[in-house]
C-alpha cells in the first residue's frame, strides 16, 4: 500500500476515534446517567490535566528510547481498553478516573501521530509541508464521519458510542505496529527534562507582548471546550419540549454540530490572508468576538424558527477556534527564537488545552450547576449568555492590553 495512503488512514483513524465521543459523550452523562454540570465539566477538563504533562513525558519515550510508532500503538490500545470499561460505568467518580487515564494516552498521540506521519514523509523523501496537509485532512473528516455514523446509528445517548471508539482505537493501536520503523532520533546533544517538555521558553514571560499573550491564551483556552462539553446536552434538553421533540436539530444533534468542524476546515484556508493583511491583534479579536457569537447565538436559537441562529453559530466556530487557536501558533513561531520554537509551542499548547481547558471544564460545569433548578431545569440561555460575557470582556481587556501594532504584507 502506498505509504501516503497508509498516514491517511492512521490519520483518519486517530481523529475518527475522538470525534465517535467527544461531542456526544456529555449529553449521555447528563440525559443518561444523570450526572451534574459539574461531574461532567470535571470529566472533560481531565483532557486538559492530562495535557499538562503526558505529551511532554511521552515525547521523552519517543526521542529517547522507545520508536514512535510502537509507542502510539500502545497507547491507542490501552485508551480503547479504557474507552470499554467507561462504557459500563455509570458511577461519576469512577467515570473520572477512568477518563482521566484514557486522556492521559490518548492526548500525547496527537503529537504522536504527526511525529510518525513527518517521520515516514522524510523517510520516502516527500516533502513535509506540501504532502502532510491532505494527508492530516482526513484526520478532521474522519472526526466528522464519526459524529454522523454516532448520530445517524442513535448512539448519542448510549454507551455504544464508546463501543465505536474503543474498536476504532484497538484497531489503530495495531494498525500503528504494522507502520515502518520510527526509531528515536539519534543526538549528541543531551536535552534536560525541562528542556523536552517545553518549559525553557518560559524565558519568553520577559517578553510583555508575548507574557500578555499566553495569559490570554491560557484565559480563552478555556473557553474552547464548552461547546464540545455541553452542546449536544444543550439541544437534547429541547426535547422535553413537544413541539420541539421531533425537529432535525434535536434527533440529530451530533450531524448539526458537525458543522462545526465543516466550518473549521473551510476558515484554515482563510488565516493567511487575514494575517498578511490584519495582523495577529485584529485576527485575534475576530477569534474572541466570533466566540461571542458562538455562545450567544446558543442563548438565543432553538430548534425550530431559531434553528438558523443555531446554524450561525456552526459557522461562526470556524472563525473563533481557527483564528485562534492555528493564528496564535503561528504568532509564536514568528516571535519566539530559532533554538526555542519547539519549546514555544509547546508552552502555547500547555497555556491553552492545558491550564486553560482544564480551568474552563470545572469552571463551566460551575456555571451550569448554577443555573440548575433543584428539579434539574436548566436555564440554558442564561447559561451561554455568562459564556459570552465570559468572552467579551476578554476581547475588551485583549484590545486593550495586547500591543501589537502590524504593518499590512500583500495578500
């Protein structure tokens, strides 16, 4: 099989297995086991816990002493391992802990995964830049595959959808040891631990514009999650409305939040030009405010004559996670020294789906709790107003504190 062929499968594999729960696993929480806002809001900021140290740790396995490829099979397998025995759980506390260690192998793969893709690419000797880009977008179709094959099977609020994910991960797991060889880099140089987990750009805090924009990447990193933790919760509560029981966005919630990711893949193609021409202050607050919308077009749709509001909000999250998440990583690239980048990116990545989510995911469940009657009514518009205010103060404090002033490039 064509090497290309076999990194878009692995590619697809990886992401098809987040996106068979990711999006759907709240709302089988909440509808299903009755967990509160904020046993499911603890549950998902494990990801951001794990992400706090795992990558860093298992990329020192990977450099050191233990090929690539191996290492993201056994991860993947164990995660699938985990992802079956949360199905048969229905106890919040054991959920935790057991989610807890399925993000804590299942988050370094990401990194992982891209670090087997590069180093078969070069291997052949195919040029990275141009040839992983169609390969990595299957990884994004793979996640929307997933939700649809979830939502269209009626597994949104059964354990099955973490059946789909666990085959889907034993079988990546294997597949990943049949892929060639990725041995650890051969290097003279000795890295400390301090240094392969990324922590040396610390040295980037003396920098105020780049200390101001971790703080905000850390503030907005929270945010980044709520959607994916509460929204299908959100649209399955309408069916305890009879006039909205039966519409397309209540029995089909994981094919409308598809569109999210729809929209994500279409805005990465947009970021260059908005750069070149805005700079990374206004692409910035195009993120934060689309965030706004995000969330407040939440607190105003519905599934019937405001489901265009809801399909609004779909399209907005394009703009607000791109133009963040993809724009500030190229920011740091551009602001951070040669010998640093990695590290950079590194801290970057810690600041925002690490401290960030793992603060967002208790913080949110917080504020749904709050808004929860004792019957357990919940006041979902207020709850995602609080989410966009939440986000227009940071763009307000953004524009204020972050200096940066860009001079426009030819588109």
């Amino acid at each position: 099989m064509d090497v290309k062929l076999r990194l878009t499968l692995m590619n697809f594999l990886q992401f098809f297995l987040w996106g068979s729960w990711l999006i759907s696993l709240g709302g089988y929480m909440i509808v299903k086991l009755n967990f509160t806002g904020g046993q499911v809001g603890g549950i998902y900021a494990t990801m951001g816990l794990a992400s706090l140290f795992m990558p860093g740790l298992l990329g020192v396995l990977a450099d050191r002493w233990i090929n690539a490829e191996r290492l993201l099979g056994l991860c993947h397998i164990v995660g699938g391992m985990m992802l079956f025995w949360a199905s048969t759980v229905s106890d919040p506390d054991l959920m935790y802990w057991i989610m807890l260690l399925n993000a804590m192998v299942y988050m370094p793969t990401i990194a992982l995964n891209n670090t087997v893709s590069y180093t078969i690419l070069k291997q052949q000797g195919l040029d990275v830049v141009k040839d992983f880009p169609p390969i990595r977008v299957w990884g994004t179709i793979g996640f929307i595959m997933a939700m649809w094959v979830v939502d269209l099977c009626g597994w949104g609020l059964s354990p099955l959808q973490l059946y789909v994910g666990s085959a889907a991960a034993i079988l990546l797991g294997v597949y990943a040891f049949t892929m060639p060889a990725c041995p650890p880099a051969k290097s003279e140089k000795k890295r400390s631990l301090i240094s392969t987990l990324g922590l040396d750009a610390l040295v980037l805090f003396k920098n105020p514009k780049i200390a101001v924009f971790f703080i905000f990447a850390m503030l907005l990193g929270a945010a980044l999650q709520i959607t994916n933790t509460f929204g299908t919760p959100f649209l399955h509560d309408f069916a305890k409305t009879p006039a909205y029981a039966s519409l397309f966005a209540v029995t089909h919630p994981g094919i409308l939040m598809s569109v999210s990711q729809i929209s994500e893949t279409l805005f990465i193609l947009a970021i260059p030009f908005f750069l070149r021409r805005f700079g990374i202050k206004a692409v910035v607050l195009m993120s934060i405010f689309a965030w706004v919308l995000r969330f407040g077009l939440f607190g105003l749709g519905n599934p019937a004559e405001g489901l265009i509001l809801l399909i609004m909000s779909m399209i907005i999250y394009g703009i607000a996670f791109d133009f963040f998440n993809i724009s500030g990583s190229l920011f740091i690239e551009t602001e951070a020294a040669p010998e640093i980048r990695a590290s950079a990116q590194g801290l970057f990545m810690m600041m925002t789906n690490g401290i960030g989510a793992f603060v967002g995911g208790w913080m949110s469940g917080w504020v749904v709790d709050y808004f929860t009657s004792s019957d357990g009514i919940k006041d979902w518009q207020n709850i995602w107003f609080v989410f966009a205010g939440y986000a227009l103060v940071i763009g307000i404090m953004f524009a204020i504190f972050f200096r940066y002033k860009h001079v426009a490039k030819p588109a």
